[in-house]
C-alpha cells in the first residue's frame, strides 16, 4: 500500500492540515474562494511525496554541513543547506536545522505559484513561512514555552517588512537544544533562515558547565539524532537572576552578530521569565507593535 | 554524526511507519511523536483516525484512557475517543441513542453512534492456557454453586470454557441468573473470579493474568504435545541421553521410537509404554487426565512404563523422562536388573529441560466477551434495523466495544467478540433483568448513516458533549462490584 499523507480541513472548515511522518502543516490562505481551493490543492499536490523526497537525502541532510559545495539534489534539501550554511564554517550544525522551515517555505510556494492570494501561511509546528500581498499583515502570537499554551506577545509583520519567515526554537520543543533558552523566535526574510538562525541563538544560550543544567547525549535519546553523541540539554534548575542574565547574554551576542550580518531581522530570546529582544531598534519592529506595557518591565533589552 | 548505529539491539526499533525509519529506544517517541516504543513494541500514541479524533491541533499526544479507572465523565481530556461506555440506553431501544456524535475527520463528517446494549444474549469464552485437567467436556461450570456454563472443546495447550449465555442468565433460577450476571460482568471487567467445574477441579481466572488451579498458579504453556516437544529437541538430546519419554496427557512422545530419533538413528532401548499407541513413539492415554506430570495424575512417571524389553534393553541405559511444560523431569539409568533407578541428572540434560521451559510461553486466561446486538438495540441507531447490519457486513458500518476492535460473526445479526483486557477499565455493567450492559459503537460516515434511516435529527456535534461534561452515573447496581 502506498502511504499517503493525511490531508484535512481542521474542524472550522478554513485551516487545512497536512500530515505526514513528522511532518504536521497547519495552513490557511486568504483570498477568493476558488483561489483558496487551489492553493489547497497545490499545497496537498506538493506534500504528497515531499516526505519520501527528503527521506531519499536523510542520511546526507544529518551530516555536518560543509561550507563550501552542496552535493544535496532535492530542492527543500538544497534550501536547507543553503540556510545553514552560512553557520557553518563556525560550529556544526547540519541541514536539519532548517527542515521545518524549509518545508513550510516550499508548500506555500506552491501555493503562491497555483494561486493569488490576499495572504497565507503555512505553519510547521511553529516555523512559519508567511505570504503578505499589498496591504495585508498578519498578527502572531509569541508564545514562551511551545509545551503550554499563552501567548507571550503579539507582533504584527506588514507587507512592507521584510519579514517571511517565523521560527521558534528551545529546549521544550520537539527538536534537541544544545543550549537552555526557553524560548528563542526569530523574524528572518525566509522560514528556512529564521529556522536555522532559532537553532543557532537557542544553542548559544547557554551556561556551560553549570551544575543545575543536566545534559544527555542526543544519540542516547534518539539513536539516529544528527546531533550524534553531542550533549543536549534535558533538565534546567535553578538559576540565579546572574546566571539568566549572563546566559541571555550569551545569546543576544549570537543574535547580534546574525542581525548584524543580515541574517536575521530580529530576535526574542526568553529564559527562565526573563527576555532579551534583539533587532527592535534597527527595524522599529518589536518596539512599536509588541504589546507593551507592563510586560516589557521585566524584560531585558539588550 | 548521523552514522547509523551500527548495534540493532533487541530493545531499540525500527519504526516503519514512514520512511524516516526512526531508531526508537524503549520509552521513546519518534521523530513525529506518534509512534513509540513501548517495552519493545511499536505503538502508536495518537488515537486511530478511524474513529473519532480532535483535528483542531494535530499531533498532539492522547492516551486512551490514560488515568487510572473510569471516573464517570463522558469525555476526558481535550481530546479522545468517544466510546459507548456509560451513556446509557434504555430497553426496549425505541428511542434513538443516547448520543449520536459527528466529528469532522479527514474532511469526511463521521459519526459515532454511542450505546450502551443490554445484552440477554452474551456470555464470556475462556481460554485458560494450561495442560492440566480441569474437568471433562460438557461438564458443568459453577460459580458460588450456580451453574453459569460448561467446559467446551479444548484448543492446542488450553483448556476452554463457554459461560453464560441465556441459558444461564434467564432461563434458570433467580439466583443462578444473579450469579451468572456477576460472573460474566466480573470476568468482563477484568476481575478474577473463582470456579469449580463439576468432576474436576477448581480455577481462580482472571483476564491476563495466570491461571490459578486447585490452588497452583500455572506458570507455563506446555511447548506442544509430547510428540511435537519429541521433534523439537530430539537433536539436542542425540548423543547425550539413549531415551526421552515426554509424559503428556494427549500424546506422550518417546524418543527412540518416534520419526524424529529413527531419522538421526538412536537405537532401540526396550522401552515398554502403557496407554495406547498411535504412530510410533507415540502414545494416547498413558494415565488419566489431572494435574500431575503433563496434565496427567500420575505423580511417579514410571508408572506409565512397563518393564524394559530384556532382548533390547541393556544394563547401564539412560532414561530421561520430562513434562510438556518442563516442570518435572526425572533422570534413570538401568540397573543390572533393567530396572530404572533415579539419579542425578547430568548437566547437558538439565539444560535441556530448562530449554523446554523457556520455550513455554507464560500461561494466561484470556476472556473474550461475545454478544449478539441483533435485536432492538439497533433500533437505537437506525430507524430501519436491519440495514444496520447489512452495512456492517458491507465493512460501511465499523463496530468497535469501548473502542476496542471486535471480530463480527459472519452470517445474521451483529454477533460480536471482544477482547476484555483492550477495554477501559469497568466497561461493563448490569441491569437487573439480569443482563450485562456492554458498549458499542457504530461508526459510520454521516452520508452513510443518512442512507441507512439514521436519526439525523439527534445528531449532536462533538463539541456539545464535550463543552457540557456530563456525568452519569455508571449503571452499576452493586457499589461492591466497582473495581
């Protein structure tokens, strides 16, 4: 019997679902109704088979990156590389970092291609990859911890910006942290970009060696993880207010350096209640449209 | 980085489930969080899409039945299986259904039709694994000295018991009915219960886990016949041992003389059998049935051998004799007199005997509940009976028992059976009548459902039972009977 994906319109008849292997897409567009249906169609069409095409590159995509030349044959793989690679000359870090972003960017390129659309999204569990025409803006909801619900903030991102991609990345996901940020959401040009770069500045929030942070190798874990034998962190306890301040440090540095580098757009890094915001000056962005307020007392800019 | 690993130990799997093919170690998920590993199986964590799921947030996480017993309340949780159990009915069914439920899955309104059936027509079949004599064929089954079925036809290593029925439950006394009802609704709920089988013994049952008989817990499965365990191991002994009796009740193999020691050429011993034979090395009825050696009453295996054959049999020979289960075994050698003497046994033949054991699987009672939902009940459903079970047949209708799959009876009526341990907890229940109280469900697409004369009009959407959180009392009478 030939798999197929699980394709579903949620329960209020707008969002449709997409599911396969890891793989679970929430998506809504936006627009005339028959645009709608085909964007849908083209977005089914697309994820059908798109799971067996990376699975083909699995063992290539969990290998360590190389800089210099990509030897990956598939277009979602080839955008994955392309996102990590520019990590890669620093630390390891393989293309899997970008494979929920990647996704998303590719099924609602599909969708863009087959329809016109007012606006969409295509949410792979928390790496989002939006479409913004003239005029239109999305509202999205911050969230600290992806284990528990409540949003954190919202942001709005117009089309003006140049925002498309959202990712999440944190020790409470599905994926392995190396380091112990909660929460790290990044605002990148691409989903596959704000993808890897979530994974590299959640990495570098980070105290190493601190007795309250309990470690595991990622392969004792998942004996296929492509993090292999690297320490991941399983359990964080309590941490001073100079401990959290000098890990968010840690980070904010990364996330600095990405922004600087035009990487990334901005960044929100959240640990233990306490966060960091990068990139609201230079885009205004975060500034102006994140609820303020109280919330931002306990916040640290950095 | 990514090397497989290279060790494909026992414990860990490789889920097949889609072509990442995790590795999955016990008590992890894959990557997609569906599929685990649990103590070495693969299960899945997420409910079957077949019936009913919550599709508003997908890959969530949701154990069925995950806390503890039953507490009463319809749903539990944000999202879960909608079974039958406790919602109630009413005999004869001639309203619709308690709850008719729609849910949207894979873009297809499904609905599930939830019922509680009283069911005159049910019983419980047990299969009771072990060797030992429980009592003869047709021999009446009592529970605190009520009749409440009958020992039927034996299966390979198991002794089977059909109990209750009509019969039983209504057809007798008053208290014989009462008993019966509490039996099958004990048995069903996965509680041990005691019974004593007229001319045999006496067995404590209790659904997964090990029969209890005349007081001894029955540990194993016998490996097979003494014939078949004759096969499996005749290699193993050649050279070792001149001759093997495996003692069985049914068939009582003995080594030399069976096909599997003529083919590696072990020669003649002058063994003499009781009982009669059927093929060679093979003997039917070498001692009454009981619950000594090999499900026999003897308790000194040399009690089914005759004298040694003086033309064959030489001083010095060695004899080992040894239950189907392994759980006795006894060495001999001859003395000048070609009389068996037990001795020591030899350490390459206790690993033999160990050998047998391990390879018996544990012995468990496994109760199977079966009824038939043929008559009025499926008037609750639909308003023109019949063609609910004719969309059964057609595989349009599913049934399932507390969310557990059954097997459909081919033929008339919707006679079903359904495994009591893949129930929830106390999914079943009584009415005075006497009659046990079962859930059912039938799922079946809206369209479908439409087609077949459903109560369209009391269709509720999941969420209207869900938002209200109804409890209803369980419909059992007897406080002490809840688990």
């Amino acid at each position: 019997m030939i798999r197929q994906p699980q394709i579903a319109l949620l329960a209020d008849g707008l969002r449709l679902h997409l599911q396969d292997g890891p793989i679970d897409l929430i998506i809504e567009a936006r627009g005339d109704d028959s645009d709608v249906r085909i964007a849908y169609r083209a977005a089914a069409r697309r994820f059908t088979g798109l799971l067996d095409e990376l699975c083909a590159e699995l063992t290539d995509l969990r290998k360590a990156a190389e800089p210099a030349r990509c030897a990956l044959q598939g277009v979602v793989a080839r955008r994955m590389h392309a996102a990590v690679v520019p990590f890669a000359a620093d630390c390891f870090i393989t293309p899997m970092a970008a494979v929920a972003g990647a996704v998303a960017e590719e099924i609602l390129g599909a969708m863009c291609e087959a329809a016109r659309l007012d606006r969409a999204y295509v949410n792979n569990g928390g790496d989002i990859a939006l479409h913004l025409a003239r005029g239109a803006e999305f509202r999205i909801g911050l969230m600290d911890r992806p284990d528990r619900d409540g949003v954190l903030r919202t942001l709005t991102i117009e089309a003006d910006d140049p925002i498309r991609g959202v990712a999440t990345s944190g020790r409470h996901g599905r994926s392995f942290s190396l380091g112990i940020a909660d929460a790290v959401t990044v605002l990148a040009r691409t989903a596959s970009q704000a993808d890897a770069a979530a994974t590299i500045i959640a990495n570098a929030v980070d105290l190493p060696g601190h007795p309250a942070i309990e470690r595991c190798p990622a392969n004792e874990l998942q004996p296929d993880s492509d993090l292999g034998a690297r320490l991941v962190t399983r359990e964080v306890g309590e941490l001073s207010n100079r401990d959290i301040a000098r890990a968010l440090e840690a980070g904010a540095r990364q996330a600095r350096r990405l922004l600087a580098a035009g990487l990334i757009e901005a960044a929100v890094l959240r640990l233990s209640g306490e966060i960091a915001t990068i990139g609201t000056t230079e885009t205004g962005l975060l500034r102006s449209r994140i609820g303020g307020g109280r919330a931002l007392e306990s916040s640290i800019h950095v | 980085m990514a090397t497989e690993p290279a060790d494909t130990s026992a414990d860990k799997i490789r889920c097949d489930a889609c072509p990442v093919m995790c590795y999955i170690k016990p008590g992890a998920a894959g990557a997609c969080d569906r599929y685990a590993n649990h103590d070495g199986e693969l299960v899945r964590v997420d409910p079957h899409v077949i019936l009913q799921r919550t599709v508003s947030h997908g890959g969530r996480l949701v154990p069925f039945q995950a806390i503890g017993d039953w507490d009463g309340k319809i749903l539990q949780g944000s999202s879960t299986i909608i079974t039958a159990i406790g919602a109630g009915t009413t005999y004869p069914d001639y309203k619709p259904a308690p709850f008719i439920v729609s849910s949207e899955v894979d873009g297809v309104d499904m609905v599930t039709v939830v019922t509680e059936g009283i069911f005159s027509y049910c019983g419980v079949k047990v299969k009771i694994d072990t060797d030992r004599y429980l009592g003869p064929e047709t021999a009446t089954v009592r529970a605190a000295g009520e009749a409440v079925g009958h020992v039927t036809t034996s299966e390979y290593g198991s002794q089977m018991l059909s109990l209750g029925g009509v019969h039983h439950l209504t057809g007798g006394s008053k208290k014989e009915g009462r008993v019966t009802c509490d039996t099958l609704m004990d048995l069903s709920n996965c509680k041990a219960v005691e019974l004593t089988i007229d001319g045999g013994s006496t067995v404590v049952v209790q659904a997964g886990h090990a029969p209890i008989v005349n007081g001894v817990r029955e540990e194993r499965m016998r490996v097979g016949c003494g014939s078949a365990t004759i096969g499996m191991f005749a290699k193993q002994w050649q050279g070792k041992i001149d001759e093997v009796v495996v003692v069985d009740d049914h068939i009582t193999g003995v080594l030399s003389e069976h096909q599997a020691g003529k083919l590696l050429d072990i020669p003649d011993t002058g063994i003499k059998m009781k009982g009669r034979r059927s093929t060679p090395g093979r003997y039917f009825q070498v001692a009454e049935p009981g619950t000594g050696w090999g499900g026999t009453n003897i308790s000194d295996p040399l009690a089914i051998l005759g004298p040694f054959d003086p033309k064959t049999a030489r001083p010095g020979t060695t004899l080992l004799m040894v239950s189907t289960t392994g759980e006795h075994a006894a060495y001999y050698e001859l003395d000048d007199g070609l009389r068996p003497i037990e001795k020591e046994m030899p350490a390459s033949l206790k690993q033999s005997v160990e050998r047998i054991q391990e390879n018996c699987e544990p012995a468990l009672c496994t109760v199977l509940f079966m009824a038939g939902a043929g008559g009025s009940l499926r008037a609750g459903v639909t308003e023109n009976p019949v063609r609910l079970t004719r969309s059964i047949k057609d595989a349009l209708t599913r049934v399932t028992s507390g969310g557990a799959p059954v097997y459909v009876w081919p033929g008339g009526g919707i006679t079903y059976m359904v495994d009591v341990t893949l129930m929830p907890a106390n999914a079943f229940g009584y009415v005075p009548t006497p009659a046990l109280v079962a859930p059912i469900e039938f799922t079946l697409k809206l369209s479908d459902y439409a087609a077949l004369g459903g109560h369209m009009d009391h269709v509720r959407p999941l969420s209207s039972i869900r938002d209200n959180a109804e409890i209803r009392q369980r419909p059992r009478t007897l406080p002490e009977q809840r688990g």
